[in-house]
C-alpha cells in the first residue's frame, strides 16, 4: 500500500543507490506474495543496474522453479552455488531444483550438504526442518 510513497521518498534522497534497494525491496515482497513473474522482474533489473554487485541467483532461481521453468531454475542455482558453493540455503534450493527435474542423486547430494551445514541448528530453524523433511521424502522414493 505505502510501497510507492516509499519508493519516491527514498529515490529522492539517494537517486540509484536507493533505487537498487527498492528493486530488492519489491521482489522480496512480490516473493512474499507467490507474485513470481514480478519479483522476477524486480530481480533481473536488480542484476542490470548492479552488474558488479552479487547477484541474487537463488531467489531468481526459486521465482523460475514456482513459475514451471525448471530448466532456468537450475542455470541460477547453479550460478549461485558458483559464488557460495557451501551456503545451505543455495544448496537447498538447488535441492528442490533437482528434485523437479527428477535427478534424484544430485538432490540428495545437495540436501546433504545444506543438512551438514544445518546439523548445529536450532530445531525449530524453519529451513532444517523442511531440508530434513524433503530429504526423508527423497528416501521413500
């Protein structure tokens, strides 16, 4: 609702800077509400204005698996893994990209490492809980 007065605001006391900020603000939130093809968008001009920048590879990634193309999820994640090969979170996306491509021993693969990286966690760490919960669905197949 107050998105736009938001955006205005900020772009008027820090140009393009802020602007980035706002395009990251905007995905994150059109994620929040399964709006996919538009946080798609925010992310990708994101990547245009801030080519030097990290890219967010995983979220893009997860935007492209929602939306069916699973093919595009996998280039992302594995261009994330790239920048951060050991990060749990990259490699339980790249998890829920290879089970949607049916490979189930790359899955597994990654499921594992983002479960090493995890093991210390809390219990209730929300992504543990579901890493652990795909990977016993993982083995009943």
């Amino acid at each position: 609702k107050y998105l736009p007065e938001f955006e205005s605001y900020l772009t008027s006391r820090g140009g393009e800077n802020n602007l980035s900020a706002i395009l990251l603000i905007k995905a994150e939130i059109s994620e929040l509400r399964n709006d996919y093809p538009t946080a798609l968008e925010n992310y990708n001009k994101y990547v245009e204005m801030n080519p030097l920048d990290d890219p967010p590879y995983r979220q893009i990634s997860h935007c492209l698996l929602e939306i069916g193309d699973n093919k595009k999820a996998r280039k992302n994640i594995e261009l994330a893994l790239k920048q951060y090969p050991y990060g749990p979170k990259n490699n339980f996306e790249a998890a829920k990209v290879y089970m949607q491509l049916k490979d189930q021993d790359k899955a597994l693969e990654h499921l594992n490492r983002a479960l090493e990286v995890w093991k210390d966690a809390d219990s209730t760490y929300k992504p543990y809980q579901q890493a652990l919960e795909a990977k016993k669905q993982l083995e009943d197949i």
